[in-house]
C-alpha cells in the first residue's frame, strides 16, 4: 500500500502545481524524457522542455486554467505507476469565454531515484463533448 500512497502523493503534487501555476515545482515531477499527449492536438509533446512550454503558453494565456480528475485510480506494477480518470479541463482564456473539456486521462508514472516522476500522458477529449 505505501507505493500506491506514494504514487497518489506524486499525482497530487503534480496536479496542485500546475493549479498553482508553479511551472518549478511540476517540472520536477516529470521525468526529462516525458511524453504527453494534450486534448488539443493530435501530436505528442516530447520532452518535459516541451511540454513545460505547452503549459507556460496555455496559462500565460489564461485567467485561469484548471483539470479535476474525477474518482481518479491508482495502480502499482512493479516500478510503473498508472493513473486514469475522467477529467474536467477548465479555461478561461484572457479574451473569451470560460470552457470546460471532459476528457479520459491516463497519466504513466516510473519510480527513478526512489521517487516517482510522470513519464507519459494522454488526456483526450470525449467524443460527446462530456
């Protein structure tokens, strides 16, 4: 029970840093080679530089930004961690209105250095809109 404790702190620290807007505190999380695929492209970002400027521009954009993950689960297999959910994505862009995506995220963690650090995501839109 303490690595999926762990993997659900991980997962939350991940979360409240990109709530707060700490770019730092969320790029420490993910592993260098992190590979993600956003809700609103069809091509992957590689690399946490990458990936840490697809935020950056998203929230320097933004009045607000947020996901909840809806009754999210954890899942240990060795030294991989899995997390899915159902996800909230809200924003609120400096020039227009407020938006809410519902989505299926996955998010793939590996224990490197006896931590656990984001290796891979993919959130992707419901094709129902929610």
């Amino acid at each position: 029970m303490a690595d999926i404790d762990d993997l659900k702190a991980a997962f939350e620290q991940c979360v409240g840093a990109y709530h707060a807007q700490n770019l730092d505190a969320w790029a420490a999380l993910c592993h260098d080679h992190v590979v993600s695929f956003q809700p609103f492209s069809p091509f992957p970002v590689d690399g946490q530089v990458a990936l840490r400027q697809v935020h950056q521009t998203t929230l320097a954009h933004s009045e607000s930004a947020s996901a909840t993950h809806i009754n999210p689960q954890f899942r240990v297999i060795g030294t991989t961690g899995v997390v899915w959910a159902h996800s909230a994505l809200v924003f609120k862009p400096k020039d227009g209105p407020l938006t809410t995506v519902f989505a299926r995220s996955t998010f793939t963690f590996a224990q490197s250095g006896g931590r656990w650090l984001m290796v891979a995501s993919h959130i992707s839109r419901l094709p129902s809109g929610n």
